[in-house]
C-alpha cells in the first residue's frame, strides 16, 4: 500500500495547538484534520516544480511545500480546492513554516469533516455560548422598533451570521468568529450602560449586534468550506456600507403599515431612531483615517467604538499568547498590529496557601 494511503495513528491536533507546539519543540508527531483551502503549482529557482498548499481548520492555516519527488505530491496536487484530509506526519520547524515528513493522508469521512468545520468541542461551546448571550442581550431591549429589528435579523441571518468571521487576519479569524466579536461587544455595551446609565441602552445594544453585519459578506463562509470568500459587494463596498444597507432593508421589511400606526405615538421618533442607529454603524470605526464615513458624534457612538476596539484589541493579545514566541519569561514578540511586544499578565491574587 503506498505510505501516503497508509493509516497512521498519531494524537489529534489543532492547526494552532500544532505551530504553537513546533514553535517550543521544533519537531513532533501529530495528525490534522483539514481542509485544502489554496493551492499553487510552482518552481523553484532551479525548474523543480513544487505544489504550495494551505491547509486549513477552523483555528487557522498552514501552508506547506509539497516537491514532485514525494509520493503524496500526486494527491495533493489532483485534490480539488476544499477536499477534506486527515494528514499525518513528523512536523519539524523550519524558518520556512511547518515542514512535514513520513506523511500520511486520507480523505476525511463525512462525520470527520463536519466536525472538522464544527471546530473543537471547546470552541463550538464556546460560540454557543457567545450565540445564547446575544439572543439574551436582544430580549432585554425594550424599544419595541428595535426589539423587532433585532429579532428579525436574528431569524433571517443566523446561518450566515454564525459561520461569518469578524476580520482576515487580526481578531476573531476564523468561521464563526463574527458571532464571539458581536457577543463581546455587546457585554461591553451593557456594562457601560450600567456605569453610564445616561446611554441609550436599547440603541448600543442594537448598533453592537448589527456594527460589524456587513462582514457576513467581506468575511463570509459557504456552508461547507473554511475558505473565507472573497465576493464583489465585499471588496467594492466594505462591510460599514453593506451594514447600513442591510439595516435599512431590515427597517423597511418591519415597518408595516400597522406598526407604522402602531409606533407613531412612540418617542424618539422611528425615523429619528433608525438615523441614530444607522450612525452607530457608520462611525463604529472611530474616524476616517480607519475607515468610518463620519466620526463618532453621539454618546452611544462614542461607546460602541471603544466597546469594538477593546473586545478586538483584547482577542489581539490572547492570540499573541497563544502563539507569539517568548522573549523572555515573561514578554513575548509582537504580533501586528499591536504596537509593541507583549508582557504576560498579572495572575489575580490567590490567597491558597
């Protein structure tokens, strides 16, 4: 039987738990459940050809080198983009990025590869988690435009929404991310309203579920693939523009003719509402300089930017932890765009004797 057919058994690993643990050992034997998510034909300086492949879970990626002289270079240079593998191999590190040998693969079977896409048990309980906090939030809103709003949204999107991640590269990278970034700044719109009860909660809430919505579309995932999509509304009009066009569709759809009656005594106005909200959205980056049409210029402006940059810039340094090389013993190197290296933090006091 040829060795790139043969089943090796080897501990499961994660593309995360595998470079983080060839960053502190250098070599280890490990199997990955992935995708094959890119791939390139190409030649070295010399004429040899070589296939690049990245492969992919939902942690992230890896890209390998694959030389024509190896017996799984047939495979994996026939595969088609999102074929499912289960590789075994000695992974060593090199200045290059992950490098395997004695490899293994076989094609993942229908039950692996939807946990494959589910990600880890851990991380699925940790999105539901993140899910039930956001359905919880909106059932707390009590402008009934709003509530309606939320709930509708909720109920036409969820798929799309829970597969979509909150950025390419920086924070919450991955299928499903979008919905940990929503729930966290939606904790921290409600613990600001608590410490500044002047906030409009209903509308911060609201602006914190649908802030990032148009990234359903810039940083969208099929149903089947961990290959984040790259689609013409998503590069030609960003996610800020598609969130507002988005919300004004939902608005629309929810404003009947008898809710129209229904919500003409209410105060703030409905149309005052919706531009309130529809400002949230436009100015949630903070300035132009970073990609919002207007600054903020409301309160709940104001808090929904810094509510976004501290749920993003806290998922930054977790990441750096994770996988950043140590320094020293307690510092670890810089991973963009951070602005310097990061320091380990203080453990809470333990008073355990």
């Amino acid at each position: 039987m040829p060795v790139f057919f043969r089943r090796i058994i080897m501990e499961l690993y994660s593309v995360i738990s595998l470079t983080t643990g060839l960053a502190a050992q250098s070599e280890l034997r490990a199997s990955i459940a992935v995708q094959l998510t890119q791939k390139a034909l190409r030649t070295t300086k010399s004429g040899k050809p070589y296939l690049e492949a990245q492969l992919s879970d939902t942690t992230g990626s890896l890209s390998i080198k694959v030389w024509e002289t190896l017996p799984w270079y047939p495979e994996l240079s026939a595969a088609p983009l999102n074929a499912a593998f289960m590789i075994s191999a000695l992974w060593r590190q090199t200045p290059f990025g992950p490098d395997p040998a004695e490899l293994s693969l076989r094609p993942l079977t229908p039950q692996e590869e939807e946990a494959m896409l589910a990600g880890s048990g851990e991380l699925r309980e940790l999105q539901q988690k993140n899910w039930e906090t956001i359905t919880h939030l909106c059932s707390t809103i009590e402008d009934p435009r709003l509530a309606v709003l939320c709930r509708t949204f909720l109920e036409q999107y969820e798929g799309r929404f829970r597969r979509a991640a909150a950025a390419r590269g920086y924070h919450h990278a991955r299928r499903g991310g979008l919905v940990e970034h929503t729930a966290g700044v939606m904790r921290t719109a409600a613990a600001l309203c608590e410490s500044y009860p002047q906030l409009n909660r209903d509308l911060l809430l609201t602006g914190a579920l649908l802030h990032d919505c148009g990234k359903m579309w810039e940083n969208g995932y099929a149903e089947h693939t961990l290959t984040m999509a790259y689609t013409d509304v998503g590069e030609l009009l960003g996610h800020i523009a598609l969130g507002i066009e988005v919300t004004n569709k939902l608005w629309s759809s929810i404003c009947t003719d008898d809710r129209r009656t229904e919500w003409e005594s209410l105060r703030p106005p409905t149309d005052q509402v919706r531009l309130h909200l529809l400002h949230l959205i436009a100015s949630h980056h903070g300035s132009m300089e970073f990609g919002s049409p207007v600054p903020p210029k409301t309160p709940e402006a104001f808090a929904l930017n810094h509510a976004d940059d501290l749920d993003a810039k806290l998922e930054m340094m977790r990441g750096a932890y994770e996988s950043s090389p140590a320094l020293s013993t307690h510092i670890r190197q810089r991973k963009a765009p951070l602005p310097g290296n990061v320091a380990d933090p203080l453990p809470r006091v333990s008073t355990n004797s």
